[in-house]
C-alpha cells in the first residue's frame, strides 16, 4: 500500500518521519537507490546512544553474539526489506512485525544459552 501525501511533497526523515521543514537539517544518504534521509534530531539521539555504548566500556571491536544466531541472516534481510519500503514511502508493518517476532526468538535463544552456562 502506497502512502499518498499529494498536499506535503517535503522530504522526510527515515527514522522519525518529519517533514523537511519541521527539522533544522535533513541530510541525504550517498546512494540514489535507496534514497534514505536523515533529520539533524535523530542523529543526536544516535550520537547519544553510540556516547552511551562508549561510556558503558563496550569494546566496538568486539562482536555481538546475536550475530551469530542462526536467524540473523534473516533478521537482517527483513530489516533490509523495510528500510527499503519505508524508505520509497511504502508501508513496511509487515516487515517491522517480522523483524520484531524474530529479535524476541533471538534474544530468547541468547537468553536461555546464558542461563544455561
């Protein structure tokens, strides 16, 4: 289902959706295909969050073992599959529904792995 907005042709944000013009800044990704955009207010709170990480000690060389789940592979082409859509204006519940029954599985598995030790 396409979302028709024909009276706010504006850019919008990828992450939160505001218009170009509720925003300060609206900066573009380097790819034409997907075009994604992102808002000057979502990358403080993503410079907020990357400060938390640094903050709590966690190592950015180390990786995540939620990476090497037998379902990342496909949480990961579903998170690819929404950004896409979400990003050429489609709706993308689909894929966010996907994407979350499968980040609750994984982190379940990891869970009871851990408990396990």
């Amino acid at each position: 289902m396409r979302r028709n907005d024909q009276a706010d042709e504006s850019l919008r944000c990828s992450f939160c959706h505001k218009s170009q013009k509720s925003v300060g800044n609206l900066i573009s990704s380097p790819s034409d295909y997907p075009r994604a955009y992102i808002c000057d207010e979502c990358i403080v709170v993503c410079a907020a969050i990357l400060e938390d990480d640094r903050r709590q000690g966690s190592d950015p060389g180390e990786r995540n073992p939620l990476l090497d789940h037998p379902l990342a592979p496909e949480f990961l082409t579903t998170a690819e599959r929404w950004v896409v859509l979400e990003s050429i204006g489609d709706d993308g519940a689909k894929e966010l529904a996907e994407m979350r029954s499968l980040a609750k599985r994984m982190v379940a598995g990891q869970l009871a792995r851990g408990s396990q030790r």
